[in-house]
C-alpha cells in the first residue's frame, strides 16, 4: 500500500477496506470491498457484483489474500442481475481485525464524499489504495430486484482526485455522518464522474443470508432521521423501547422494516401520479425535463416521512412530525394521495389500534407538513 500518500485522512474508512482479487497469479481483474458484518465465525464483505463475475470461479475469489465465499446469491444469479443491480457479498473465515462500517442512507440530496478503493500503477503493476473525494447527488428510485427500489447516486469528483478502475466496491463515505450510504459501481468521463448505488439495494441479499438478517433492522434503527432526538433514541435505546410499546406496535414496526421505506415511497409515488388529478395538473406546470426529477424529488420526500413516522411510533410521539425538516416540493393533496396508498396498505394483521396510530400520524404529519416550526 502507498503508504506515503498523505491523503489517507480517514482510518477508521482505511480498516474497513479490502482489495478482492483472484487467486489466479496471472488475473489482472481486481475492485474492492468493505466490511458490513462480522461475528465469531466470518466476516461479510460488501462489493460489486461485476468484479466478482471478472474474477471468474468461485474457488478463486480472494479478499484480502483470503479464501472468500459468496453468499445470498450465486454465480448464475451474480450473471443475470438487473444492470441497476450491482451487489454482491463475500464471507471470509478470516480478517476479524478489519472494522465494520456503519451502514446509512443519504439524509439530503447532495452531500460531500469519501471513498477509498485500489489502483494498479500501470508501469510498475503495483496496487496502491488511495482515498479520493467529490461530491454526490441522489439521482433516482430504481427497481433493483422485483418490487425493491434503491436509490442511485451521481458522483462528480475534485479536480484532483479520480476513480480509478478498481474502485468498484469501494465505500461512499460521508464525512459529515460518519456513514456509508453506498457502493461505487462504476467511473465515467475517465473517472471525473462516477455511479454508485444505495446500500439499500443489498436489502435483498440480507433477507437470504441468517447472519446478516439483522441488518436490515440495524440499517434503519441507525439512520431513520436526521433530528437528533430519532437518531438517539434509534441509536441508543431502540430495544427497550420495542419493548415498552407493546407487540402491537412492534407489528407495525416490523411491517415498515420489511417493506423498507424506499420501496413503500416508490410505490405510494407511483400511485399518486396514476390517481390524483392534483398531482398530474402540478407535474404539467414543469418542462418535460424537470418532470421527472420533481417526481423524484416527490419520492424522496415521501421516503423521508415514512421514516419519520417509523421514529413516531417507537418514541410515541409526534414531535418530530411537527417539525418541518423535509420542505415539500409540490402541494398537500399530492401527499395526502401517496398516503393514501400507505394506509391502504397496512396488513390485516395490525391490530386497529397500531392502524388507527398510523393513522392519526399521516395526518399530523400532512397537517404540519408546510409549518416554518
């Protein structure tokens, strides 16, 4: 490693990082990966599905020099992923020095990022890691397996840093969170611009793999709000105040976590636009162009309530639904169609009383929603 480069700022970042390569002596297909999960058996590798299809047989995959496993999916399914779907996870019997990262979401649009990822010296051919830095726009809602949705990110690199190609399945890194929101998939306009993708998306993979089921809870109770006082509760007590609420509300909670909040805004946006007239009138008002990206931007806002609510029902309290901290785009009406959807979509199985909550949330939520508090 380029230990002299004075740009490795971040160690913690550096501790997480590992180069994933064949064990082929001759292979010059090589990314990253960093780690998400380990236990006293493995650890659990997070990276591109594309570098390991480079790498070619299973029984070559190396992470950090070590034998790695592929979990949650096989090489078949790694072959006919989604373009928009690019992830996979490697488990290693090893490398328990290595530090987790903790896993969030993007709490604004544009954000300043971090990555660090592996480099060949095209002369020498000697792999260096290398931190590099720029700044990140939250793009669009894409439907990464069937009925799941991540968001993916745009990444415009510093005059003087750029991707290089093993930079696939490094970590978006942000300074400010001191989170990882997402996966670098690929470098365009020879690195100045690149594409990553939400962590989110490996949701998918987490359901099928027992050690990593936690995650997806894990996920959410760390990074479900941006105000301080969800964040805390999520960070710190969420489990006793699980335990507190009741099994009603945990139901409702639980319900939330498996649809996961970017797919229910996805959907409930999506039903809005085919239902309310007041939305298609407001969306005609913009260029053709903007269009979509209001819509988006309709999307976000929805995912950012739903969260919001979520943090409701485990603090049981709506103080944070009468805080303006995600200013709406568009009119209440668009909202109040998208949450038609959410309501009408609450499982059988919710006891009245967690629906009736759930309820009376959306409407506080809607009736606060263009507060200047």
């Amino acid at each position: 490693m380029n230990k002299g480069n004075d740009a490795l700022k971040e160690p913690k970042l550096k501790s997480s990082i590992a180069l994933v390569e064949s064990s082929k002596v001759d292979s010059s297909d090589f990314g990253s990966g960093f780690l998400i999960h380990r236990d006293k058996k493995a650890t659990y590798w997070l990276t591109c599905a594309h570098v390991v299809n480079a790498i070619g047989a299973e029984d070559r995959i190396r992470v950090g020099k070590l034998p790695a496993e592929l979990v949650g999916l096989t090489k078949q399914d790694l072959s006919s992923l989604k373009d928009s779907f690019d992830l996979a996870i490697l488990k290693v019997e090893g490398l328990f020095k290595k530090k987790p990262v903790q896993l969030g979401k993007p709490i604004v649009r544009d954000l300043r990022f971090q990555t660090l990822g592996h480099f060949q010296n095209t002369k020498t051919k000697q792999l260096y890691l290398r931190e590099v830095s720029g700044s990140l726009h939250v793009d669009s809602l894409n439907l990464v397996a069937r009925e799941s949705y991540a968001w993916v990110l745009d990444l415009k690199m510093d005059e003087k840093f750029l991707l290089q190609p093993g930079y696939s399945g490094s970590p978006v890194f942000i300074p400010y969170t001191r989170q990882v929101i997402g996966v670098v998939e690929q470098r365009k306009d020879s690195g100045k611009k690149g594409k990553a993708i939400a962590v989110d998306a490996a949701n998918s993979i987490f359901r099928k793999v027992p050690e990593l089921k936690h995650m997806l809870r894990s996920q959410t109770s760390q990074n479900s709000s941006s105000h301080r006082m969800a964040k805390f509760a999520m960070d710190v007590i969420e489990y006793p105040l699980r335990l507190v609420i009741g099994s009603q509300v945990r139901a409702a909670l639980d319900w939330l976590l498996q649809e996961g909040f970017s797919n229910l805004a996805a959907k409930a946006s999506n039903y809005a636009r085919e239902n309310s007239n007041a939305l298609n009138a407001e969306l005609q008002q913009f260029s053709e162009e903007d269009r979509e990206k209001v819509f988006t931007e309709f999307q976000w806002e929805i995912e950012k309530y739903l969260e919001r609510i979520y943090s409701s029902l485990l603090t049981d309290s709506q103080d944070l639904l009468e805080k303006n901290i995600v200013r709406p785009t568009l009119s209440s009406a668009a909202y109040e169609s998208a949450f038609v959807y959410i309501r009408n979509s609450i499982p059988d199985y919710i006891s009245e009383k967690a629906s009736n909550k759930i309820n009376r949330y959306v409407a506080v939520l809607i009736e606060y929603l263009y507060s200047d508090s």
